[in-house]
C-alpha cells in the first residue's frame, strides 16, 4: 500500500512558517535547500516530511502546494493514476536534490510527488 510521506507548504517568509510548525508541533529540521525562489525548509515529525516552501515556488500563492506518496513502483502507480483518471501523464521530477523521482496529478489537477524511496524524516 503507498503511504502518504510528504506534505508541501508554501509561505511568503519559510523561516517564520517552519519555526511555527517547530514550536506548535515539536518538529524538528532536516534540511534546508537554498533555490530561485529561496529558502526551503525541510521539517519531519519522525514520521512524515513537511517541506516548507518559498511561495515563489508555487506562483506566489500560500498554503498547501502539493503532497507526496511513497510507492513501491513509481511507473506502475503512475499507469494505475492514468488508468483511474489522472490529469497528466506521469512526469519525471528534477534531479536538483528534490524527494520525489515522480508527478502525477489527481483528477482535480492536485499534484501528487512519488518516490521509491520516500523522504528524510
């Protein structure tokens, strides 16, 4: 069974945004990755990776930008996606230090990352 692993947020100041998730929920950091947009931060409750994003990242909107399954097979569930209604076919995703190997996105045009082998917590 693929296993939600990874949430994706975005936040106009990614600093003050993961400090709040630390100081409310006890998460801790695993990582940050500077980028075009600037400054990830990548957060885990020992369980699930929450990656704090620049909002740049996602046109300059907050909130919820994407999340992330962990599959045994990235190309059979991304045929699987296809086959029950996926929006777009499944599509690699850049190999700059990102989780995901994948993207597919959900009938409403969510977009879900895939990844064989899932993401730090």
């Amino acid at each position: 069974m693929a296993k939600i692993r990874h949430i994706a947020i975005c936040g106009q100041d990614t600093t003050a945004l993961a400090d709040f998730y630390k100081t409310t929920f006890g998460m801790h950091e695993v990582k940050q990755q500077d980028g075009a947009n600037g400054r990830a931060i990548f957060l885990s409750d020992g369980y699930i990776n929450l990656a704090v994003l620049p909002a740049g990242a996602n046109g300059g909107r907050e909130g919820i930008y994407h999340f992330g399954f962990e599959v045994e097979d990235c190309q059979e569930t991304g045929k699987v996606a296809k086959e029950a209604g996926a929006k777009f076919q499944i599509s690699p995703r850049p190999r700059d230090g990102r989780y995901a190997e994948f993207r597919v996105h959900d009938p409403v045009g969510t977009p879900i990352d895939l990844a064989e082998k899932g993401w730090d917590v």
